[in-house]
C-alpha cells in the first residue's frame, strides 16, 4: 500500500451532439459555437478509476488537468464534482487552441507531471472529437515512463501495476513500474454521476490557473489544416439479377 | 389506495365501455422478472415502469435502498432557466446590490446547458429587457436584427393575399428586433452569474417540497441511477432537496410541476382551461441571393382550413450569414385526428411564396415546443403559501402579436420586486412557513402586461365561428383594430384542447405530400436534427395512468393521433410479436420535451414527468 500523487487528465472536447455537424463556410474547420461542450468520455472513465484509487486509499490526490479556454474550468468543476481534489487549468485559447493537438497536450502533461512530483497518469484513450488515441502514448514517451493503454482493469501492487489490456486479439495482462502512464478504455469502470451537492462542493474546490509558456512549453503547431470538407454524399446502389449482370456494370465502371 | 386496486377499478370501466378488453392487474408484490415475462403473453404489455406511477415504497426491488436526500438553503429557488425565471433572478440580485443584503438564488434547470431547451420564433419586443437591463446592447445581448419589413398573407394553395397591416394591428413589428432565442436566453444566463445567481444546469425539478403546515417548502431535484425497468443500478443516487423560503415556477408552456400545484392549491377554479398550440422551427442557411436581413413574414391559410388555427412565421436574421428562422404554429383545438402539424409544416413550406427562398438552402436545425394561446381567460390563481408562478407557465403570451417573452421577462420581475420586500422585511410576516405573497397577482393585474392582454382577450376566441379564420380576422380589423378591445364582453374558448378531437370515423384522412428531402424531410431525420437524447437505461419519461387506454381508446376511436402531433416520432403503434393486436411503443430518447401529448392527449392518460437533468434537445440558438 503506497501513496501516490495522481494526476488525471482531463480533456474537454466538443461534445457535438447534433449529428448535423456543420463545416464552417471558408472551409477553415467545423462550426463550434454554441455546440455544447462536455466532458470526453474516456477521460470520465479515467476520473472515475482515480477516485476509486483514492477511495481504496491506494493513491494520496487527484489532480484534474485540462488544457483550453475559459470553458474548460466547467469540465473540471465536473471531476473535482466526481471527487477530484482539486484542478489544474492549463489556459490555452483562440487560434492557440484550435490547433493545439496530441503532442503539444503531452508536453504539457509531461511537464506538469514533474512539477507535480505525480507518480501515475490517467487519461482516456481518445477524445471523441479527433479520435487521435495518441497523448497518453506521446506523454509516457516524452517522461521515459512505461504506458497501459486501453485498460479495462487496474490494480496497484505495491509499486507495480498490474493491467489488463483490450487488443484485438482479446485481453492481455501486464505489469508495469511505476511511475506510469494508464490511458483508459470503455469497459474500465461506469462513471459516477457529478450530484448537486458535489457540485455545489466542487465551487469551492481549488482550480488553479497557468500558461503554457510557465511550464516552459511551446504550444505552435506542426500541423496546417488545408481544408475541411464534408465526406461526399453517399450514392445510391444498384441492384442487379445475375452474376454476368455485376460483372458487365463493373467493367462499364472500369473497375475491372 | 394501493395500485392494485386502482388498476382493477378502472380496468373494469374499460371493459365495460368497450367490451372484452383482458388487461394483467398488477399486485405490488409481483414486480418481479418471472411475472414481467407472464405479462409480456398479454394483450397489454406494461409500458410504464416510472416510479410516480408504481411508488418505490411498495416495491421489493427498493427495499433497503437509501433513500435519505442531501438538502441545502436558499433565500429563493426558480425552477426554469428560461427569460421568465432568468428575469427573476436578476431583478432580486439588483435589488439585493441595490440594498446591500445578501440573498442566496438557486436556479435550476432541466437542459445540459442554459438556452440548449429554448425555442421561439422569435420577434422580441425590447420593453421589457430594456426595464431590466438598460443597457442591453452595451453588454453585448444578441439583439442584432431590427425589423426593417414586414409582410403577412393569407396563402391559398397557389397563392397569395397580402394582407396590409397598418399601424396599430397586433402583428406590426416596428421596434422589435429578430432574435435567437436561446442566443438570448444563454446571455440572460451570463448576466445572472454575473450578478451572483447560482444557476445549475443539468439538475431537473422532479417534485415539489411541503412543509407541515401545506406550503411549499422548495423542490427535490431528479434521482440518477434508475433503470429503465424501474430498479435500482449500482449508480444509483437520490436528487438534492433544495429549500427556499419562496419558490419560482417558470417551467414554460404547460409545467409538469405546474400540473401537480394547479391540483394541490385548485389553482384553477376560477379561469378557463388554458389552450394550446404547438409550433415547429427550423433554422435554414439560404442562398445569399435570396436573404433580405431584417424581413420578417407571416401567414395564415393554406394548408390549414379555415376552422384550422395556425399560420407560420418565416424571419430573415442579420448575424452575419444568410440565416433564416422559420416554422409553422398549430392551434391544438384541431378536430381532426389525422391531422400531423409535423407534416402541415413541411408541405407549407412548397408553397410558391415560400418554396423559392428555400431553394439551394440547407437545413441546420429542427425543433417543436407547445405554446399557450388561452390569453387572460386562462390565467390561474398566480400564487400559493410558499411559491409563484411566472412566465409561460401560467401563460402570459400575446397571441395575435405571437409574443410572449416580454411578458414572461415582465412578470418574473414583478415577481422579485413583489418577493424582495417581503424576504429581507425584519420580521418574516406569514402565516405560513412558505412565504405567500399575493402582492405579485395584484402588481401583474396592474401592470401594462394586464394591460395588454386584456386587449387582445377576444382574439383568438373569436375563430370559433362558422368562418373560423376570417370571421376571426374580421373581428379584429372591428374591435381591435378600431376599439382597442375595449368591448365589454369576454369570450370564452371551447374548453380543453384534449376534447376536441372527433373520433376518427367521423374525419377524412389527409393525404401528405411525401417529403423531397430538399425542402421538406422526413420526421426521423429532423429528430436528429433536434440533438435530442436521453439516459437509455432509464424508466420512459412519458408515464401512462393506465397502460391499457392507448390501444383501447386512443387507437381504437381516435386511430392513435399521438402518432400524428408528436413532433419527434416518440409515439408508434406497432404490431404485437403475438401477431394479433397492436401495442404502443414509446421512444422515449426521441423526446424534445414540447409537451404537446400531455396536453393533446384524448384520454389525459399521459403524463409528461421530468427525465434525468442533462437530457433532451440540444438546441443551438433557436
């Protein structure tokens, strides 16, 4: 039984309910104004596992982390609500944060986890809104720390972690040193729900605010967006009676 | 009284009415999987499991649930985040700064975000935002569009009427502005913040509080964690109570908590049932070529007929892209049971006068919400030991100006104002322990809301005649237009919009337009459109009294009209997978919370409850 810091990422992404999402009129990206931002669902997961942690007093505090504007303090109010201690507010807005991708967030993580002294990174897989499933895998390189991704089981022994894995081709159990970095998958744990009371507790939580450039991080990108389109609209088929019907229409479209 | 029993009584009325209908009683006791699967052999599968139809406490899959809930203080408590209950709770944080006192606001509000439940036309009349924030358009408010034309027509189906309207009708916009009303509403909630209110998104009101003495304590917020069978999940987790020495209600057109306090306090006894309508919106991104900033366009006629209530409204914004709003209003004292506001809508918008500002557009948003049409008639006792009701709740709108925000925003102000006295006097003078204060329906009564409602109290009234529309617009051109309303009669309306309907034998079937997927589309798509969606695994939010009467009644007289005025496709009736019969599925995800069924349903066997805080439509500035 150790005690640990525990920093726990999380990310607030679009949480673009409306399945009409709309690509801006310049072809710059997709309309997100107004479009409700929530929590990335992974990164629930991943709080969620964290305050388990903590309430089987395997792990000391949880930190909430998350890097974008204003808005994003709403996403940790929601964690320190499901039982964070408290929160890490990484400023980061405007064009700054509309290119901000994998590598710079894992910068980011890597050196907040050396001026937190953490000891263990959760995070969810992937955020729904770019599926990129490429910041826990980039932050445990970055720190030279051992990674478990897609993890539907944790469990501490003493300063080894043992973990299983879902991979395509089934489960597979690993143990890891710590200090590490977990990236959490669906099947992890079912997140509590963030109650009145534990939000109205959370207001008076600590949510702490710091600049990209305080840890000594540089958010530019090195990435260009060239255009954002809407995937082609969807033809319809054809049916056809026979075998040597198909095989005519293929060779009609040159696709033999 | 124990369910049981309930059950047997009034299925025995049915069978009586309507011959051999065999339904399962439930007993309490055998609530468990073995007699689920008996049931599901029979003609009524149960389809309610929610617990204000089926009390936990008499339910073993509850037992030795904790049940205990977390409560917590405030001065006040506002149930709604709309512009009524946004208003209050800015004015009694004014007043509070104004006098230096301390005052604790709690305002809850069912939808993920403020403003995502919103949905108006809308052509807002600034009076009342200017009283409250006089220097709205200092602080950004997203009033962005003044009239700047105004047109209205009565449509036939290859035509059109105009019809001039001259200064002093209620339709003329000079003034006012076009407006995204949930833009609005989400600013109106930035302010409040500012002000200090505390606004908790997210957590719905599920039921009201009383203390002792019979005067309303506050409310408990929505529990979390119950399946969609009714039991308990290992995430289970009670609502909050949250008290208050007075509580707001401004849940909008037709409340559910409203329902239950009309009851508790016979809130109704001396007014008319109030009526309804129920409008559809769409946001459309048009052609530039064919956007005319400020425009604003409104129609009655085709394709409704002339004993038909309703029109649309079609509305240009200036937001810096060619956007328009636009959506079709139905009175729901319609007749006929096959008739589908969903699908009058769309084909209104073929129409030649319409169809070609339309053209090469796309459709970016979709949504329904029911709206009050009873005018003054209609207005309930406004207050109770320990609450008020404010906004459309009790329903305040204009119906001929087709506003209602202005008064809804006025009479939350009049609201605090009448509150805000009373909460900080030295003395807490009440005879109950819940505040009454009555001083808020007498400083309504005289203001200019009255004022103005009054004027128009015969309007709408008035289409119950042989000529229905145009004996309507006839009486207004004589005695609104020319006497200002001054008439000293009142006419009445036709009692409740459930009753009107005309069993289905007696009706013709309308024959829709299929939907050209470029100007009018289909209803599945549209719900998408609307963002909507709900907890799966929880109980339905729209509970039956009695799961028997849809097929019996509402099928077998009416031919099923839920399937028809739902603007979200929750209501289908499906073949058993017995074979012989039909049974009522409920999609109860699809919901966009406009509460048209509980308010059109033939039998008042629905009942619209509150689902888990954060679900419903995810409306983006409607």
């Amino acid at each position: 039984l150790s005690c640990k810091v525990l920093s726990s990422v999380v990310t607030p992404c679009y949480c673009f309910v409306s399945p009409q999402i709309r690509v801006k009129p310049d072809n710059t990206g997709v309309v997100t104004d107004g479009v409700k931002h929530s929590m990335n669902p992974f990164c629930e997961i991943a709080v969620e596992e964290a305050v388990k942690l903590k309430e089987k007093k395997l792990i000391k505090e949880v930190v909430a982390v998350s890097c974008g504007p204003q808005q994003s303090q709403e996403t940790i109010r929601t964690a320190l609500a499901m039982g964070a201690d408290r929160g890490i507010h990484v400023d980061v807005s405007g064009k700054d944060y509309e290119n901000l991708g994998p590598l710079q967030v894992s910068k980011i993580l890597a050196a907040l986890a050396k001026q937190e002294d953490a000891q263990l990174i959760l995070l969810g897989k992937q955020a729904i809104d770019d599926d990129c499933n490429q910041t826990g895998q980039m932050t445990a390189a970055l720190l030279d720390w051992p990674q478990g991704t897609f993890a539907s089981e944790v469990s501490l022994e003493g300063d080894k972690i043992n973990l299983v894995r879902e991979i395509d081709g089934g489960l597979e159990h690993i143990k890891i040193n710590t200090p590490a970095v977990i990236t959490a998958d669906l099947r992890l744990n079912t997140p509590r729900y963030a109650t009145l009371p534990n939000i109205m507790k959370a207001k008076k939580k600590k949510i702490v605010t710091v600049k990209p450039a305080d840890l000594g991080v540089d958010v530019t990108s090195r990435l260009e967006v060239l255009k954002v389109e809407e995937p082609p609209q969807r033809q319809a088929g054809m049916k056809v009676e026979t075998v040597e019907d198909l095989v005519v229409k293929l060779k009609e479209a040159g696709r033999v | 009284m124990f369910p049981a029993s309930r059950y047997s009584c009034q299925a025995h009325r049915c069978a009586r009415l309507l011959q051999k209908i065999k339904t399962e009683h439930a007993t309490p006791q055998l609530y468990t999987a073995l007699h689920r699967r008996a049931c599901s052999t029979v003609s009524t599968p149960r389809i309610t499991t929610h617990y204000t139809i089926h009390p936990r406490d008499k339910d073993p899959r509850w037992e030795g649930v904790e049940m205990e809930r977390f409560a917590d203080e405030a001065d006040v408590v506002i149930v709604g985040g709309g512009p009524a209950g946004l208003a209050a709770a800015i004015r009694l944080k004014q007043l509070a700064n104004k006098h230096e006192k301390e005052l604790r606001v709690c305002l809850v509000e069912k939808a993920p975000q403020i403003g995502a439940h919103t949905l108006s036309g809308a052509c807002l009349e600034p009076s009342a935002l200017t009283e409250l924030i006089p220097d709205w358009k200092e602080r950004g408010a997203p009033l962005n569009t003044p009239v700047t034309e105004d047109v209205f027509s009565i449509l036939t189906e290859k035509y059109r009427i105009p019809v001039p309207i001259l200064p002093g009708l209620p339709m003329q916009n000079h003034g006012n502005y076009i407006v995204r009303m949930g833009n609005l509403v989400r600013w109106l909630g930035e302010q409040a913040e500012e002000l200090g209110v505390e606004l908790y998104p997210g957590y719905a009101a599920a039921e009201v509080l009383f203390h002792e003495d019979g005067s309303v304590k506050g409310i408990a917020t929505n529990d979390v964690g119950i399946a969609k069978d009714g039991s308990p999940k290992d995430i289970f987790e009670r609502g909050m109570e949250l008290h208050a020495k007075v509580t707001l209600f401004g849940e909008g057109c037709h409340g559910h908590l409203a329902k239950q306090l009309y009851n508790k306090f016979n809130l109704r006894e001396n007014c008319e049932p109030q009526t309804y309508a129920i409008g559809l919106k769409e946001l459309w991104m048009i052609d530039e070529k064919k956007w005319r900033p400020g425009r604003v366009e409104h129609s009655v006629g085709w394709p409704l007929d002339r004993n038909t209530y309703g029109g649309s409204f079609l509305y240009h914004l200036n937001e810096g892209e060619p956007l328009v709003a636009l959506g079709f209003v139905v009175g729901l004292d319609y007749t006929n049971p096959y008739l589908s506001p969903f699908r009058e809508f769309q084909r209104w918008k073929h129409h030649p006068f319409v169809a070609p500002t339309l053209e090469g557009g796309q459709r970016i948003a979709y949504g329904a919400r029911a709206l009050n049409e009873g005018g003054c008639q209609s207005i309930p006792k406004l207050t109770f030991p320990g609450g008020l009701l404010i906004g459309c709740s009790p329903g305040f709108m204009n119906v001929p100006k087709i506003k209602g925000t202005h008064t809804a925003m006025k009479s939350g102000m009049l609201a605090a104002e009448a509150i805000f006295p009373k909460l900080t006097a030295e003395t807490l003078d009440s005879e109950t322990a819940g505040l009454h204060v009555p001083e808020y329906a007498e400083n309504l009564k005289n203001s200019w809301v009255w004022k103005e409602l009054y004027a128009v109290r015969n309007i709408r009234p008035s289409f119950h005649n042989y000529f229905g529309l145009y004996g309507g617009m006839i009486y207004t051109g004589i005695f609104y237009w020319i006497f200002r309303g001054k008439e000293p009669w009142t006419l009445k309306h036709c009692g409740t919009d459930a009753n009107q309907l005309k069993p289905a034998k007696e009706c013709t079937p309308i024959e829709y337009p299929k939907p050209d997927g470029k100007i009018s589309f289909d209803l599945l798509s549209s719900v998408a459109l609307s963002g909507t969606n709900h907890e799966g695994d929880q109980p339905p939010h729209l509970t039956l009294k009695d799961d028997s009467i849809p097929v019996a009644r509402n099928l077998g007289i009416y031919d099923g009209p839920e399937q028809r005025f739902c603007p979200a496709g929750v209501y289908e009736y499906v073949p058993l997978d017995t074979g012989n019969g039909m049974r009522l599925q409920i999609n109860a995800q699809n919901c966009v919370h406009c509460k048209t069924c509980d308010i059109k349903d033939p039998s008042q066997n629905i009942n619209w409850v509150v689902p888990e805080g954060g679900g419903g439509p995810a409306y983006n500035g409607m």
